[in-house]
C-alpha cells in the first residue's frame, strides 16, 4: 500500500510540474465529455417534446386513413378513400369508440384585417375537440349543429391571431380563407411549439363546410381521428375498426387492408425508436472529440517517456520494478483524463443551461449520458496512456541512464 501511495505521489508531482501542458493535453476530453452529454441530453430532450406533443395529440388517440405507398417518389393510394359511408358505419357500430371526427386537411391562405397568412385549415367534428383535448381561451367551438348546416365558422389558434388580428379581440371577426368568408367563433388555448410543429397555427371549421366550398365533395377524408373508451382498450378499439372496415371496402380473407391504423401507442413507439437512433447517433459522432483527445494524452506521454528517460533509468536502477513505472505513467494517464472528464462533464451540464437559456429548448441533463461521457473518457486514458506507460516500463536501466 505504501508502495502505491508513493508512486501516485510521484505521479501527482510530475502532473503538477508540467500544469499547462497538462491542461492543454486535457482539453480534448474536456471538450468531448461535453460534447457526448450535450448531443446525448439533446436527444433526450426531443424525444421528451415530442412524446408530450403525441400526447397532446388526443386522448387514447387512432388514426384511421388510407394505405399509400411510396412509388416513383410519390405517394399512391392503395384503395378506396376512407370517406363518409366509413365514418357512418363506425358510429354505427363501434363500442370501443364512443368520439370520433372525420379530418379534412387542406393547405390555404387565410386573410384578415390586418394581414394574411399561408396556413394549414382542418375540417373537424365538434367531436375532434374532445378527443385532442383543445381547450378554448376565448369564446366557443361550433357546435354539432353548425356542422349538419355547414356553417362558415372556424376556431383559430393564437398563432394566427396574432399574425391576422394583432391586439385585437377576433372572436366575431372574419377572415377569408381560398376567398370563402368565415366567422371566428373561438380562440384556442395556446400550446406552443413542439417537436414537429406549431400547434397553434391552425384553423378548424366545419368538415362539412370544407368539403363543399374548399376540399371537392367527390375526395374522401384525409383521416378519421378516433378516441378509444380508455388506455385498456385502445387495441380492442383497432380490432374493431379493422372488421368493420374490411367489411365496409368489402376486402376478401386472406386480402391485404386498403387502410392503415395508427394508435397513440404505436406513434410513441414510432418516435421514440427514431429519436433513440438519432440520439444513438448523435453520441457516436461526439465521442470522436474524446478519440482525438485520447490521442492528445497518448502523444504527449510518449514525450513525457522521451524527456524522462534518466529518472526512469535511474529509478529501475535503485530497485523499482517494471510494474511500479507502469503504474506511474497509467496512473498520470488516467488522473489526465480523469480530470478532463470531470471538467466535460461540468462544461456540458452548464451548456445545456446556456442553450435552454437561449432558445427555451428544454435540454434534461441525462444521468446516463454524464455516465457515459465520463465512463468513456477513463477508458480513453487506461487505453491511450497503457502504450506509453509500457514503453516506459521496459526500458532497458543501462541504456535508460545513458540516454543525454
């Protein structure tokens, strides 16, 4: 034990009589054990908004519309359109479903009074408000009736607000959206941006109403947005709109589905194994920094072997043993880096706080992303600074004490 305590001393001291050359040395790994817990945090923190913003999405959320398929680098449907007779079936029979809403998707240019704005225009049920959760800052959705009558009344999210009606109330106002005149009834909640997108820039307005003055009655619904019962059974949800929508396109046994179904479940899953590997990725990519930083501590090693090769003869010649060197030099390899690890690890914690602070991208410093970035760069510094210290080990007393 004594013996060890005087070569970490030994160690120690030479560290200490080379500080900036040692700082230098270390910056490498400083800056890659910050690097890999910033990319890897980063990750984690899209991931986060983007699970959020899914469950923003709906409650116990399905997604029903039409198989495409990716030919010639476009989109081909692959059967019928899911459309209105579908919709009524569902209603009809669906026990698991008890919200659902047709989604109508266009994009448009909606003008107001004070401005205008390319934005993207759904046609909903009363129902798609239950079954996303919206909730309204001011004034009222449209209701079941305004749909059956088609009434030009929409609901505007404070995106568009502030870019069509600046400082003012819109709730009675009007804006046109393709030319066609709509009152605004209602003024959602904002929600801010997420992952993918602003979720409030949107306008909702009758599906009905979409259908016959800006989508063409002939086109099906871009999708059904569906609420199961509860969380337990979203799975029985989707068995049951795969029977009655085969039965409904009149698709054979043993015949693929024109249609797809997407739960909430699924959408997370989706995601979450996409932002993984980008994470993944993203890590790989950084840890590069910590590559070059290893080698950073090895070449500077090996100039610390060269330039101490007397005290090396001359220790081996008073009785140390190869081991003691190796673990001198190991030792000063690892302390390097080490401490460079220590350094990153603080460095990439307050970066986060920097970029959170600067854009309002909420970064999680992951626990295990510190883990990895400092786990890594002790393997840098026992597998870069190993060679040096071996070189140092076995070289030869006479030689060593020769060495000018």
């Amino acid at each position: 034990m004594r013996r060890l305590l005087k070569i970490f001393k030994v160690a120690f001291q030479s560290i200490n009589k080379n500080r900036t050359r040692s700082l230098l040395t270390v910056l490498g790994i400083i800056i890659g054990v910050a690097a890999v817990i910033m990319t890897i945090s980063a990750g984690e923190g899209a991931t986060l908004q983007v699970q959020n913003q899914i469950s923003g999405l709906g409650t116990n959320l399905l997604m029903i519309q039409t198989k495409m398929e990716h030919k010639a680098g476009i989109n081909v449907r692959m059967g019928r359109p899911i459309d209105q007779k579908d919709l009524d079936i569902l209603q009809k029979n669906s026990v698991w479903m008890p919200k659902l809403s047709p989604l109508l998707a266009i994009g448009a240019q909606a003008i107001g009074p004070d401005g205008y704005k390319s934005t993207m225009v759904y046609g909903v049920a009363y129902d798609y408000f239950y079954i996303t959760s919206r909730e309204l800052q001011s004034g009222s959705f449209f209701t079941d009736d305004d749909v059956k009558t088609a009434k030009k009344f929409c609901v505007i999210g404070e995106t568009i607000r502030r870019e069509l009606f600046p400082g003012t109330d819109p709730i009675g106002k009007q804006i046109r959206i393709d030319k066609v005149p709509f009152t605004v009834v209602g003024l959602l909640t904002e929600e801010g941006t997420g992952g993918m997108q602003d979720m409030d820039d949107i306008i909702l307005a009758p599906h009905t109403t979409i259908q016959n003055r800006l989508y063409g009655r002939t086109r099906g619904y871009t999708m059904i947005m569906a609420s199961a019962m509860d969380e337990d059974h979203i799975l029985d949800a989707k068995l049951e709109t795969t029977e009655l929508l085969r039965e409904s396109h009149k698709i054979k046994e043993g015949e693929d589905d024109d249609f797809e179904i997407m739960t909430q479940i699924e959408l997370q899953e989706i995601t979450r194994n996409i932002t993984g590997i980008l994470t993944i990725l993203m890590g790989a990519v950084a840890s590069i920094s910590l590559i070059v930083g290893g080698i950073g501590i090895m070449n500077i090693m090996l100039v610390s072997v060269t330039e101490r090769t007397r005290e090396i003869g001359t220790r081996l010649a008073i009785g140390a043993r190869e081991n003691d060197i190796l673990t001198q030099f190991l030792i000063e390899a690892t302390v390097l880096s080490l401490s460079g690890g220590a350094l990153g690890v603080v460095l990439g914690v307050i970066g986060n706080q920097i970029i959170y602070r600067a854009t309002g991208f909420f970064i999680p410093t992951a626990l295990f992303s510190i883990v990895i970035g400092f786990g890594f760069s002790a393997l840098v510094g026992v597998a870069f600074g190993y060679f040096p210290a071996r070189k140092a080990a076995k070289l030869n007393p006479i030689d060593a004490l020769r060495y000018e």
